[in-house]
C-alpha cells in the first residue's frame, strides 16, 4: 500500500510517503507552531518528489485530526480532503492522541501509555492506553490534576505537548511515570503506519477538538436586520 500522511495538528508541519509493497519510504517534518498553511503544499512536493510518486499512485492519504491546534487541524484536513479528492484516492483521518501512542504500544504493549497534548490554562487533552492498545481512558480534557488521577494507572508512560504537565501533577501517593517524553508533534511516519491499517469511512477525516473554540460569535454586537 502507498500512504501519502500529513501532520499538521501541533508543533510540527509534516509529511511523509510510505510504500510498504517495496519497503520505500521518504518523510519531512518542520518545527513549527504558526505558518502551517504557507509550508505544507511545498512540502508535500517535496515529499512525494522524494518518493518519485505521482499522486495518482497513492492508495490513501491519511491526516491527523486532533486534538490540537484548530487552525493547523483545519489546514491538514483541508489538504488531505483536497489532495484525496483531486487524485480519487480515499482519505483516512487518525487522531494525534493515537498517532503519539503508536510506537510506544509496538516497542511494549504491556505498559499503560497516557497522551496528554497541552490543551493550555493547565488543561490537557487526555487519552490513556493499557495493555494490546486498549483504551482505559477515552479522549477528553481536563485540568492536569484530574488527568493525572485517572492516569495513574500503576507502571505508565507519559508522552505528550502536555507530558511534563501531567507529570507534575502526579499523584504523590501513586506510582511515579516510568517514561516523561514531552515530544512536540507526533512521529510521521508512525501515522502513515496506523493508515495501512485504518478503517476508510464515507465521510472522511473529521476535525477531533474536544473543546469549543476560544472565539466565539458575539451576539450583542450582531447588527439588527431590516
């Protein structure tokens, strides 16, 4: 299968082309926390030039949909949906809290991994893993405390934006995390594995927010209609 995958969720603006029928695989990934928009096309071209791929050779386009920042999700679906369209290639949507849990279940299924992506105002977006990859704790926010009580489910792995957060409001009575990574972006190319073996849905990649906007229409300052 051929995987064209897009992250552009966090801290990170990032692409990467994985063809698993011939082992190749060609990614980038550009620190960033504003100007997703202005890198990410170029990057794709870079990418799947990379790969000498042509856009009509990929299977699926795979994109992160959150948590994260909402502008970046919206850039990274809008081009997964575009490019899925352009190409008539499905697209598939993987949330960043899975995308960062990824390689850490593969290097050790035994041990409970809890995301937390800094949801800021010492909230987090939370989602934790036990054993196999089961979810203990589906995704939501909360503060870091309460997050980090539902955490605190014996030998854990903290990754995450919002890792050190986490860990600092570990219960003191609890078992300490083993791991603290507080990793920026998810990996990329971990996200176009999870692809190959995602579920295609009619709709295609939805943003995941977890949380109403900041801004918000002002309805006091709405101008009467005639």
């Amino acid at each position: 299968m051929r995987v064209l995958a897009i992250d552009t969720a966090l801290e990170a603006c990032a692409a990467a082309v994985l063809d698993t029928e011939h082992g190749r695989m060609a990614s980038e990934s550009l620190p960033m926390v504003r100007g997703h928009a202005e890198a990410l096309i170029p990057l794709i071209e870079r990418v799947m030039g990379q790969a000498d791929m042509a856009f009509s050779a990929l299977d699926r386009i795979a994109v992160t949909t959150g948590p994260g920042s909402f502008t970046g999700l919206r850039v990274g679906i809008a081009a997964a949906r575009g490019i899925a369209l352009a190409a008539g290639k499905p697209a598939v949507g993987l949330t960043t809290l899975a995308t960062y849990a990824a390689p850490y279940i593969a290097a050790d299924d035994k041990t409970a991994v809890a995301v937390a992506i800094d949801a800021r105002h010492r909230h987090v977006y939370l989602q934790v893993f036990g054993a196999g990859g089961r979810t203990l704790v589906p995704p939501r926010i909360a503060s870091a405390a309460d997050a980090a009580r539902m955490s605190a489910v014996g030998v854990v792995r903290v990754v995450g934006t919002g890792a050190t957060l986490l860990a600092d409001a570990w219960p003191a009575r609890e078992t300490q995390p083993a791991v603290v990574d507080d990793l920026r972006s998810p990996d990329i190319v971990w996200l176009g594995r999870l692809a190959v073996a995602a579920t295609e849905t009619a709709t295609g990649p939805k943003p995941l927010y977890l949380r109403a906007p900041d801004a918000q229409p002002q309805d006091a300052a709405r101008l009467p209609r005639r």
